[in-house]
C-alpha cells in the first residue's frame, strides 16, 4: 500500500510540474510578445509575487479547514490553465486583460505546488510513510522536461497547442488524485481554530527561527536563481551556456531529493542540522558563484544545488511536521513558504537588483551570499540551545 501510495504521489507531482512549469515559466514571455516592455513587465510580475504570498496562506486554511483536497485541486487548476488559455489568446488584445489573467494563474496554478506539499505532509503526519523527496524530484525532472518542450512549441505554434496539452494532464491529475486518501480519513474530526494555530505558531521559538532562516536563506537563494544568466553573460558565456547551467542545477538537485530520507537515517541527524546545512551552502554557492573567473567555473558550481535545494526542500517539510501540530499543517506549510519565500524573493530582487547595478552582477552575489551564512548560524544556535535544554532535563 505505501509503495502504491507513493508512486501515486510522484505520478502527480510529476504531472503538476508540468502543468506548472507550462503555465508559469512563460509568464513573461508572453507579456514581452504582447507589447509590455522590461518595466511593466517586472512590475505584472511584481504584483503576481505579492497575490501569491497573500494567497498562499488564504489557500492553507481553507484546505485545512476544507476536506475536499481532491476536488480544490482539481478545480483551481482548471480555472488556472483557462486564465492561461485566455491569456495566451486574448492577452495580446488588452494589457489590462493580460494582467489580470497572468495574476489568477498565479493565484490558482502558481499556489497548488504548496497545497499539494501540505497534503503530503498531512498524510506523512497521519502515519504514511512516504519519501517526500522521491516524489519532489518529480517537479524538478518536469519541469527541465516541459521547458524544453513547451518553449519549442510556443515558438513554433503558439499558445494553443500548449493549453490543449494542460487539458489533457489535468484530466490526468483528476485521475491520479483518486487513488490518494484524505489525511482527514485517517485521523479523528478535530475542532479547528486559526486563533489556536496562530497563537501556537508566535510561541513556537523553533518556527520562528525557521521563517528567519527560510526569508535569510532565499535572499540568497534569488541572486542566484534571477541573475545566473547574467553572471554568465558577465563572464563571457552565452545562452547556450546559461541553458548548460540551468540543467546542471535542475540533475544535480534531484538525487539529493531522492536520497533525503535514506541520509537521515544513516547519519540520524535532525531535520534542523539539514537545514543549516544546506543553507549554508546556499551561501557557498552564491559567494563561489560570485567570485567565479569563468563562466566555466560557473557552470561546475551548479553541482552545488544537490547540496543547497535539493536538501532544503524535503528537509524543510520534515521539520514542520516534527514542530506544528497536523491539524495546522497546510496553513503553516503556506504561510511559510509566502513569507519565508515569495516576499523574501520580492525584497531580495528588488536588493539584488540594486546591488548589482552598483557594483556588478559577481559583487552583488559576493555580498548576499552573507544571509544564507547568517542564516545558517541561526539554525545552527537554535539546535545548540534546544541541546543545552534536553541535556538540563
């Protein structure tokens, strides 16, 4: 049962990072084929950023306090791929049309990944046993897969091609879903009181130092996800090159993914000393990247994200299963991921951004790479002090 159980979990995930991946990474492409040039275009997406960090936690109460997780899914992606469809067809006739198709995709599509997270940490804090990083590492292979395909396509054909393909893995998702139980039929009915969960959250010390770490570690993280191309380019590198890197990354993180689990129990380390690790090589990798003396050396670097990301992400999961209560774990997995993540990245690019005109692309990420390092002595010192603790008891 837990083996078909998890095949089920990867075959959706492997499908959602298609859909994903289609529907979100072309955003801006499409926008610059509709006319907006680079400022209106950072500023759309500016504003999806901020729609998705106040939808995120607004999609985590309602499916923790909602036990269709089936149905929610199935019908917000709908809605997604329609806005994406609508977009790709209309967009080009109104840029006020554009702009709102663009936010509901990232407002439906854009927030599923982590609705999708929470049901699997739902389950895994029932009593599943489920390698979440096996079944993350199927977003990341999609996702380097439909790029490739999808770009092709939308420059060949066009949109609708692509929206007909969405249709089709929807149907597919629909189908998937069903072999995956509710966490809810396999636990007691519990009064649920966002009051309660929130309160609980401002005194867990141990959440809190996780979101510091997690905003920390991803204003890191975005001066080398938004400006590798250019560091790239900065060096003398090329597109092709910056395609290189883009694929070194996405192979590199899904070992790392896939072998979290089985890493945990051969060191018996805690979730926490994961996450310091691997932000502290978040910094590694940015302060290396910006030091770099060729794109060369660059490229080589990406290896670093099986040490970065692909520990981080299951490891992140399997600490906020130990520390929140499972009742309250979609709104927290949510509420994390759009404060630790989705404003963290808006403030880092707007930083990064800043930085970087003043003092090139390699100065900029020699200086942020100080967060992660910061972020990652933060963590570090929370799992002394919980050490001293236990050991006083």
């Amino acid at each position: 049962m837990t083996k078909h159980l998890e095949r089920r979990i990867l075959l959706l995930q492997i499908l959602l990072g298609m859909v994903c991946c289609t529907s979100l990474s072309f955003l801006s492409l499409l926008l610059s084929r509709f006319g907006f040039n680079n400022l209106q275009i950072g500023l759309v997406m500016m504003a999806a950023a901020c729609s998705t960090s106040i939808a995120k936690p607004c999609w985590g109460v309602f499916t923790d306090r909602v036990p269709c997780t089936r149905r929610i899914l199935v019908i917000t992606l709908a809605l997604g791929i329609a806005s994406f469809t609508l977009l790709g067809t209309l967009g080009g006739a109104s840029k006020g049309a554009a702009v709102v198709f663009v936010l509901l995709v990232e407002v439906t599509t854009g927030c599923m990944m982590g609705v999708v997270d929470s049901w699997i940490a739902k389950l895994i804090g029932t009593g599943c046993k489920i390698n979440y990083g096996l079944t993350r590492a199927g977003i990341s292979g999609a996702y380097a897969v439909s790029a490739a395909c999808f770009g092709t396509v939308l420059d060949q054909y066009g949109v609708l091609p692509g929206a007909v393909a969405l249709f089709v893995l929807l149907g597919l998702i629909a189908l998937t879903v069903q072999g995956i139980p509710y966490p809810e039929e396999r636990q007691e009915k519990k009064t649920y009181s966002l009051r309660l969960g929130a309160q609980q959250l401002l005194r867990s010390r141990h959440y809190l130092v996780l979101l510091a770490v997690y905003f920390l570690s991803t204003l890191t993280a975005c001066a080398i996800d938004s400006f590798l191309s250019l560091r790239i380019l900065e060096l003398g590198g090329s597109e092709r090159h910056v395609g290189y890197a883009l694929f070194m990354t996405t192979v590199f993180e899904i070992p790392a993914m896939v072998c979290y689990s089985r890493l945990r129990r051969i060191t018996g380390k805690s979730p926490a000393f994961f996450i310091a690790a691997s932000v502290f090589f978040y910094g590694v990798k940015c302060l290396a990247t910006g030091l770099a003396p060729n794109y060369q050396s660059v490229i080589g670097l990406c290896a670093l994200q099986m040490l970065a990301f692909g520990i981080f992400k299951p490891a992140i999961l399997d600490y906020l299963i130990q520390i929140v209560d499972v009742e309250y774990i979609g709104a927290t997995q949510m509420l994390t991921c759009a404060l630790g993540e989705s404003l963290s990245a808006i403030l880092g690019n707007a930083l990064n951004g800043a930085l970087a005109d003043r003092f090139s692309v390699g100065g900029m990420m020699t200086m942020v790479s100080g967060f992660a390092f910061l972020g990652a002595l933060a963590m570090a010192v929370s799992m002394k002090t919980q050490a001293n603790k236990i050991a006083k008891t």
